[in-house]
C-alpha cells in the first residue's frame, strides 16, 4: 500500500471513530464532524467525495446504519430501541434507511444477517484452508444430470409460454404527452389544456422505467401539426398521448387517445364529459388507463403515485393549475400573478402540498432573474419547500428547489447533492432536477457526472434551450470547445436568437485565442444593438491597441449594455486587469446566486493565486485549503 493510501484509511477510520463516538445524538452531523476533525465543511465535503464517492452526510448514515445492523444481530434491542441508539430521531425513518441499504427491513436483520455471516465466514475460510474434497458417487453424478435435464425443460417451457408478455411487461417504453387542444375561442381554458396534461405527465414520470418526455417540449412540437409518426421521430418516443378541450355547457368535454407512434394507430381513446369538480378522478382514471395499455407493471409506491390526490377542493385544484400556467411564462408580472394564485388555492387548503411547491419556485425563479432581491426571495423560497416537504415528503418538486437553492444561494454542497438526489429517486424522469443536478456537478468541478446528466436532461427535454445552453456551458468550461460550438449551433436552431449566438461564440472565440475571429463576432453583437452606428471604430481600436485594448472597450461597452455579470470579470481577467476583475466578482457575491461556478470558469483560472479571490472561494465553502 502507498502513503497515500494509507493516509486516506487512517483518515477514514478516524472520522468513522469520531462519528461512533456520537453515534447517539441523532443531531450529530456534517459540522459537527468537520469540526471534530478541524476542517471546514468544504474540505470534509471534499475529501470524503474523492474518497469514497460519497457525500458526507451518507457517510455519516451508512456508519450508523451498519452499528444499527450489528445490534440488531447480537442483541435483544427492539427496531425502535435500535433506531434511537444509532442516531435517528424518527423509526419509520430509520426502517426505509435501512431497507434502502441492505435490501430488507430491520425485523429481519437477525435471519438475514445470519445467513449471511455464515455464508461470509464459510467463503472466508475456504480461501484460507485447502479444503480436500471426496468424489461424488456415480449415482449422485446421475441423480443431479437428471434433475438439470428436466428443469431446463421445464423452464424453458415456462420461458416460451410468458416471453411476449415479459417482453411486454419490462422492456423500456417511452411516450410524450402533448398538450390538450383547445377547440374552443376561450383564452381561459388554456390553462386548463395544458395543466390537466402536465399533471398526467407528472403522475407517468415517477414510474420507474418509463421515459415520460417533458411538456416544454411537446407544446412546441404540439403547435407545428406534425402527424404521430413525425412526433416519435423528433422526440425519439414509441407513445403519444394527444387529445383536444373544449366547453359544452356547464360541463366540458375532453377526448383522449394513446397512439403507437411507430406505428400511427390508436392503441385507446375515450372521451368524458365532465363538471370542474371531477376533473381530478379523470387525471388518475387516465393515467391509470396508459399504464395497462402500455402493460406496465407498478410498484405500490407507483400506484399510490398515479393515484394521489392532493387536495379534495377542485377549486384550490383549478387556481394551481392556472399558477402553473402563470408560472411557465417567466415574465415578473407573470410570477407575481402565479403567486396570488397558489395563495388563493391555499387560502382555500392550507394543506396543499403542491401550492407550496409552487410558491417555492415562483419565488426562488423570481429571484434568479432579478425580479426579487435576495433577502426576499430566497427565505419565502425555502419556508415554501420545507413546508410542502412537512405535508408529503415524497414530493420531488420541492426537493429540486432546496437543492437549487442550496447550491446557487447557501454554496451547502452537501444538502445540494443530498436533495437533488432525493428529487431523482423519487420522480427518476424530472428534467428539472438532472439539470439542476448537472449544474451541481459542474459547480464543484465534477465535469463527467456533469456531463452525464445534462445528457439525461436533454433525452428527457429535447427541445428546451435552456437544456442545451447548460450543455455548451458544460463543454466549455470542460475546455471541450468544438463540441461548445456545435452545441450553440443546435442553440440557436431552437430559439433563432442571433445575437445570444454571436455573444456564445465570441467567448469560445476568446477561449482559443482567435482574437479576429472574435473581433468579427463582436462587431456583429454590438451592431445589432446599435443598427445606425457604424462599427469600424472597433476594428480601429484592435489595430492600434491590440488585444488588450479591445477587451477593455469590450468590458466597458457590455457593461453598460448588460450591466454587472461574471462575463465582465472574464474580459476583466483576460488581459490581466485582476483588481476590476475582483471587485464585480465581489459586487456579485453580495448577491448570491450569480457566481456559484467561478472557481472551475476557463476565463478566471490566472485570478486563482490572488488572495481575495480565494476568500471568496472560502466564503463559498469551496476553497482546496
């Protein structure tokens, strides 16, 4: 064994002594083992990461889990007596803990383990002794030929008769659910269009198995009147899921059919006239529907998902669907008309799991784009999550946000990954959360796993930009900076936004130090915010000044055209003026959220000796020392 290797035991038997040590307190956690071992939580997070692959928190876990395991083999503890010796404050906690670890609920520990300590121990010693062994007799030769003989034809037999139904029942199938046409002229049943379907989505996308491609996506694949061979193909899916709205009377009635995509027929259709008041049931009739047509097979926890109703009052139900719709549009006024409604569905459930949910993103989105400071958005945010989480913990939505905002507002690495875990292994089709979760990995400088799950994102949400510009982000702070390019290509296949194009390509153009190729592409930007202005001054400023002196008019003019942002300290950087460079990247600190990813950006590397610039990585609990 190398030093390293052993400094690296010697440590983990040392933080695995310390966290036995308060094996009891069911408040022991990460700072208090950082504390314990004279590290700050950054570099315990760190260290543990590299060592083990795991986070700290699970670190702490899996020691008590397997002290909880040893004491319900050697004594005669109850589960519960158990559970508080090792630390967890709640036993039904602790049961689902210790099933997800070792696969079967702890009042079975005592069989299970004995077994297996028996089956440990018999391998143990035939790998220390040689064992001499008699040969067998030839009837026992015979006797066991035989029984092999006959059940290989019985299980063949058996696998011939069920082949198509398990090949039916477990081979990996995929859909997207489009939204509900509104045939009818009444702007306000459009929420409804879209919010009863991105609820059935939503209920498919927590099975296990079963690719559920996201709304953002259908909606724009929705409006072109592809056919549903068209559909499979742009969105890579085997099932769609389409039908129309519109009002008759006091009631409304809603058709719906499941198509094979590949095949362009109907699987199943049926169409409901309904009041306002039963639209729930229908939600969880149809979804109930696309699961036996498509021959899955659902864990309980499955079925009690398809099946839950959130709230019994329809007209709370009504408003959350219409703040979803409000939500997704992503303008201020927008939000804050969301978050009006999600308090009016409250007002008339205060148990509404997923109006908080919705108010945590309203909020928390909110204050990404500015629209909120800080201070404001961010704890209404998080007391929004916390208390969805208190009514159902099993709400992957809520989660998400506590991990954005773990990562992007409190830089707590440990709960980002914690949450964000969580959110996938509850709901494992979310596009939100792997994003979120890429972005995570980016952050702390984990580019494969970054890499990993933008992908999983985008196979999820093909057609959403911000997908793909997280993706080129992704290459190119990985210094993969052709694939960078090819991504801003797809991008702006999506959006056709030149100048967010131009802007993209001129910093890769930077990165590779194609300064007039980046001159070029910066005078094409600038010229589309200034249309009656002759540019040629800009080509003036590099010939005479070369590069250090056309970043600087760059930094000042996309200062005044997009105020402060991290882009500014780059340029900043790039030509070496490290004390400006500094100050934005300290302005920004003030406001959390818009620097989380400096200490891995390719732009800032030369400010990594600078003192000030490793205080700051400190106060984001990310500095190497």
């Amino acid at each position: 064994m190398n030093s390293n290797s052993g400094n690296d035991k010697a440590f983990l038997n040392r933080l695995t002594s310390i966290v036995e040590a308060n094996l009891g307190d069911e408040n022991f956690g990460v700072s208090e083992l950082a504390q314990e071992i004279g590290m700050s939580r950054s570099q315990l997070f760190f260290r543990v990461k590299s060592e083990t692959g795991k986070s700290v928190s699970q670190f702490i876990r899996e020691i008590r889990l397997s002290k909880a395991l040893e004491l319900l083999k050697q004594s005669k503890l109850t589960v519960s007596e158990v559970s508080y010796r090792v630390g967890f404050g709640s036993p039904a906690y602790f049961n689902k803990c210790f099933h997800d670890r070792f696969g079967f609920p702890p009042g079975e520990a005592k069989n299970q383990s004995d077994s297996e300590s028996d089956s440990v121990q018999h391998l143990e010693k035939s790998n220390r002794t040689k064992v001499t062994i008699r040969q067998p007799s030839i009837l026992i030769v015979v006797s066991v030929a035989i029984i092999v003989v006959i059940g290989s034809y019985l299980g063949y037999q058996t696998f011939s008769k069920n082949k198509s139904q398990n090949e039916l029942s477990f081979a990996p199938k995929s859909i997207v659910v489009l939204p509900l046409k509104n045939l009818s002229n009444n702007p306000e049943i459009q929420y409804l269009a879209g919010g009863i379907m991105e609820d059935i989505l939503t209920r498919l996308s927590y099975i296990d198995g079963l690719i559920v491609k996201s709304r953002i996506s259908s909606e724009k694949i929705g409006s072109e009147n592809l056919t549903a061979r068209e559909v499979a193909k742009e969105m890579d899916v085997e099932y769609l899921l389409e039908g129309s709205i519109i009002p008759e009377g006091e009631k409304i009635r809603i058709n719906v059919q499941l198509i094979s995509a590949k095949e362009d027929k109907h699987v199943w259709a049926n169409h409901y006239d309904k009041d306002l008041n039963e639209i729930l049931p229908f939600i969880t009739e149809v979804s109930s529907q696309i699961t036996n047509q498509l021959k899955i097979i659902l864990s309980s926890e499955e079925k009690e998902q398809i099946q839950k109703v959130y709230t019994e009052n329809m007209e709370a139900y009504r408003l959350y669907l219409e703040g979803r719709f409000y939500y997704q549009l992503r303008t201020k006024k927008n939000f804050k008309k969301s978050i009006d409604l999600y308090n009016q569905a409250l007002a008339l459930d205060s148990n509404y799991c997923l109006a908080y949910a919705g108010l945590a993103d309203s909020y928390i989105t909110s204050t990404w784009y500015g629209y909120l400071p800080v201070k404001t958005g961010l704890p209404l945010s998080k007391t929004f999550a916390l208390k969805a989480l208190k009514i159902d913990r099993n709400l992957a939505e809520a989660h998400a946000t506590l991990g954005a905002i773990a990562t992007y507002f409190e830089f707590d690495w440990d709960t980002a990954e914690k949450e964000l875990k969580m959110a996938l292994k509850i709901n494992p089709s979310y596009a939100r959360a792997y994003k979120l979760y890429s972005e995570y990995m980016d952050v702390i400088g984990n580019k494969e796993m970054a890499r990993q799950y933008i992908d999983k994102a985008k196979l999820l949400n093909p057609s959403y930009t911000n997908l793909y510009s997280m993706s080129f982000h992704s290459y190119m702070w990985n210094g993969e900076l052709d694939k960078a390019l090819e991504e801003s290509e797809k991008i702006f296949d999506l959006q056709k936004k030149e100048t967010n194009f131009l802007l993209r390509n001129f910093r890769i153009r930077l990165l590779q130090d194609s300064i007039p190729q980046a001159v070029d592409l910066f005078i094409k930007w600038w010229s589309a915010y200034n249309p009656d202005e002759d540019p040629a001054f800009i080509e003036e400023i590099y010939r005479e000044n070369g590069k250090e002196g056309f970043l600087r008019f760059v930094a000042e003019d996309y200062k005044k055209e997009k105020g402060i942002r991290v882009e500014l300290a780059e340029f900043y950087a790039l030509i070496g003026e490290t004390d400006s460079a500094i100050i934005i990247l300290k302005d920004l600190a003030s406001e959390k959220g818009k620097c989380a990813s400096i200490k891995y950006d390719p732009f800032l590397q030369d400010l990594k000796k600078d003192p000030r610039f490793l205080a700051l990585l400190r106060n984001m609990n990310m500095a190497d020392d």
